[in-house]
C-alpha cells in the first residue's frame, strides 16, 4: 500500500513544509518528509492538537533508541565532511500540526510493546554476531595453535 499524505491543513504549510532551492523550484522541506515518513514507525495517521506530544513522545523514543533519525553534512575538523545529527524537537512537530497520512493509528500500549520488542531483536541480534566474532577467533586462534 501507498503512503498518502496531505499538508494543506498545516498553519503556513507553503513556508513550514516547503522552500525554494538555489534554482529556485520549490521543494520540500526533509524535516517534513521525515515526518511523513515517520507516522508509519509511530503508528499514527496524523499530527493534531489533540496527539502532538504523543507524537513527539513516540518520535524520541525513536531516536533515544535508534539514534538521530536526521543528519545534515557539515565541515569537518580536517577539511573533509561530517555529520551532524539533527534532533526532531517538540516545536517541529507542533509546526506541523495539520499533517495527515494514510496510516493507521494504534494505542500507546500497542506502539510500545512493538518499540520493545523491536530494540529487544536489535539486542538479541548484535549478540547472535558478537559470539560469531568470538567463534571466529577461537577458530583462528585454535588453527595457529595446532600449526
């Protein structure tokens, strides 16, 4: 299924969502299409007056988690680029108060038991690949031994 979405009902949806390039065409802003996006992983359809902060909540959650969900590419200390993380805020979420998608919403419960199960597989995977590592070694370790 598609990902549709509407910013009409956003207040100054054409300076909040949107900015023009250096060529001038407009384009939209990537906080937005981070935001567009990110209802799919906060199981929310929408950002209103009414579940802003849920889904803000929803959103930190995700970058405490996850880490930093936006970057943007800085100068680096030794002439090459960095990155820098971005941190969605409470405030770029309330400026978009009026965004809707076409996703389902689902209850806090819902949305974090599946966070915790999410962060639990993550957990459960980077074990799975550090035994690998030390199995590796032994291996290695074994073979130089017996040589």
């Amino acid at each position: 299924m598609s990902l549709n979405w509407n910013l009409k009902n956003v207040k100054n949806h054409d300076s909040v969502c949107f900015s023009k390039d250096e060529k001038g065409r407009e384009r939209m802003e990537c906080l937005t299409e981070v935001l567009i996006t990110m209802t799919m992983s906060v199981d929310l359809g929408e950002i209103s007056e009414k579940n802003y902060k849920e889904f803000f909540i929803r959103i930190d959650m995700l970058q405490r988690g996850l880490g930093g969900l936006m970057n943007k590419v800085v100068a680096g200390k030794n002439g090459g680029d960095d990155l820098e993380t971005i941190w969605i805020t409470l405030e770029d979420i309330r400026k978009h108060i009026g965004l809707t998608t076409n996703v389902s919403d689902k209850s806090s419960a819902a949305f974090s038991k599946r966070f915790a199960e999410r962060m639990r597989r993550q957990s459960e995977d980077k074990v799975r690949y550090e035994d690998q590592k030390v199995g590796e070694k032994i291996e290695k370790d074994l073979a130089v031994a017996c040589a």
